[in-house]
C-alpha cells in the first residue's frame, strides 16, 4: 500500500486489518477469486449464503443488467453445510484473512441449527445471518420484515452460536431503525446493511418478466443512495457496529457510507465488473486518508 495510513478496524472483538469485505453472494467461497486478489489483503469475505442442505435455487433466467445495476434471483443457489465443511473450508484454511459465513433458514430452527452446526468450524471468524427470507411455517412472511420476528430469529442464532453474530437487514421494511434496534435487542454483534432491493424487468417481446421468478434482487451503484440512507440511520439508532453495503464500486463510496456512520464496508456487485476492485478501493481508501493527513482511519471525520 502507498501510504502508511492504519486502515485496521474493531468491532467490539472483531478485528479486521481494513474496512473492506467482499459480500456474500459474489464472491463464492473466496477460492473463485483467488487469481485475481491477494485475499489476505482483504479485511474480510462473506461466504456465499450456505443453508443445512445443498440448494438448486430459481429457474433461469435469474440474472439481468439493468441501469446502473443488475437484478438477480439467484434462489440462494449453495452447496450446502456438509461439503462445504468437507470440501471449501480445507482450502482457505491456509488464509489468514476474516473468513464470514453467511447463512440462512426457511425456519426459526434451521437457523439455530446452522447457527450451531457454524459455531464448530473453528477457522470461521464471524457468521452473517441473512433474514430476508420467507418464514415457511408462517405462510412466507419474510424474517426481515417485522421487529418481532427479528427479534425472535436473531435470538434463536444468538443462543445456538457464542460465535461474532452479524444480521444482515433488508431494506424492504418500513422503518430500518426499528429493525435495527431489535437486532440488537436479541443479542447480534453488528448489523449489515442494505441487501437488495425488490426490483422487475419486463421482456416487451413477450409480455412476460425477464426472470423466470418473476422479481429479483436490485444491486449496483443504482442502490447507493438508498443505502446511504439506509445505513445512517441504523448507525444512529443502535450502538452495535454498522456494516454498509450498497453499489459501492469505489474507495470515494467506501469513505461516504463510513463517513455515514459504517464502521466497515462490504462490497458486492462491483466484483463482478472487476475482480480485483476490493484491492483498489483498500489502496484508495489509504491514499485518500494519508493525502488527508489522517494517520488511522479512526481519524476519519464522521457525519453529525
């Protein structure tokens, strides 16, 4: 790195040599990026999002750009808790980078149960729930979309796992503060936001929607400032770390969303238009705060 900058960040206890995390679902299980960045460089990767079973996901098409984006209905497509344990986590373990599993359930027990089942992988440093699914014993509701529910589903992977817990928020919710502080009420370490947006494409061919779900998830610089918004008001409204997501591309985004009250940033579409994008936004990030004459990123002047 060019500058001699102290990029390294804590949240509560854990500690990451830089802000930057490649979020989960466009990174793999952060072999597939291997040839193009150095992942120890990385203050971190989020797995792709693992359930007990291995899943098929959606019908394709599932993946669509869009302005300044891309829509996707991936379906949560993973190999399952079992091969990955077998097969993914022996080959990272020579890293020494934060490894985050992201996971997910179709019920309040299936988290706890992989919540538990996580807690055994002892290279895995953090466990990032994400609860934008559909409860399937309460008709499809979404685990994201009410207080009550999140408090009741973080609480169930909150005593399954004594492991650093991160709860990925949704911003299909009325109020995102509201979310937040129910997270931290049922016991999460930090919170990680925003997933995607509800989005559609229309093929005017054939009247139909592009993605054979029908909808999809929206990503990109197109989300930013949603996300922004987003993340500044969660940071205000918990005292638990603030992890921010959202089209972020550059080291300027990365700097805005931790200026916005984001302790650490993650970062996701971008991967896909360059596989090394993590690498620059960490060198940038440097760059910008010893040009600053800011010695660590501590120093970093937050918004009121």
């Amino acid at each position: 790195m060019a500058s001699n900058s102290d990029l390294s960040v804590k949240l509560g206890t854990l500690e990451l040599a830089n802000p930057v995390i490649a979020a989960s679902g466009t990174f793999g299980y952060g072999l597939e990026y291997a040839p193009f960045v150095d992942l120890d460089k990385l203050g971190g990767f989020c797995t792709k999002g693992l359930s007990l079973n291995p899943k098929l996901g959606n019908a394709v098409p599932r993946v669509i750009e869009t302005s300044s984006g891309m829509l996707n209905a991936i379906g949560l497509e993973n190999v399952g808790f079992e091969k990955f344990k077998r097969e993914k986590l022996p080959l990272l373990q020579k890293y020494s980078t934060r490894i985050i599993c992201n996971f997910f359930g179709n019920t309040m027990e299936e988290y706890g149960e992989m919540a538990s089942a996580l807690s055994e992988l002892d290279r895995v440093d953090a466990l990032e729930m994400n609860i934008s699914c559909p409860n399937v014993e309460e008709g499809g509701v979404l685990f994201s979309s009410e207080p009550d529910v999140v408090e009741k589903v973080v609480g169930a992977a909150r005593k399954a796992t004594s492991k650093y817990l991160i709860v990925k928020l949704s911003p299909n919710v009325t109020d995102i503060s509201v979310i937040a502080q129910a997270a931290e009420n049922a016991g999460a370490d930090a919170i990680s936001l925003i997933n995607t947006c509800v989005g559609m494409v229309v093929d005017i061919e054939t009247q139909k929607p592009y993605l054979a779900n029908g909808t999809g998830g929206l990503s990109g610089p197109a989300i930013k400032p949603i996300a922004l918004n987003m993340v500044y008001r969660a940071a205000r409204a918990v005292d638990i770390p603030v992890i921010g997501m959202g089209g972020i591309q550059t080291a300027e985004d990365a700097l805005e969303f931790l200026m916005a009250g984001a302790r650490a940033v993650q970062v996701g579409t971008a991967n896909f238009v360059d596989p090394a994008c993590t690498w620059k936004i960490i060198q940038g990030i440097g760059d910008w705060c010893a040009a600053k004459g800011y010695p660590s990123l501590s120093d970093l002047p937050r918004m009121d």
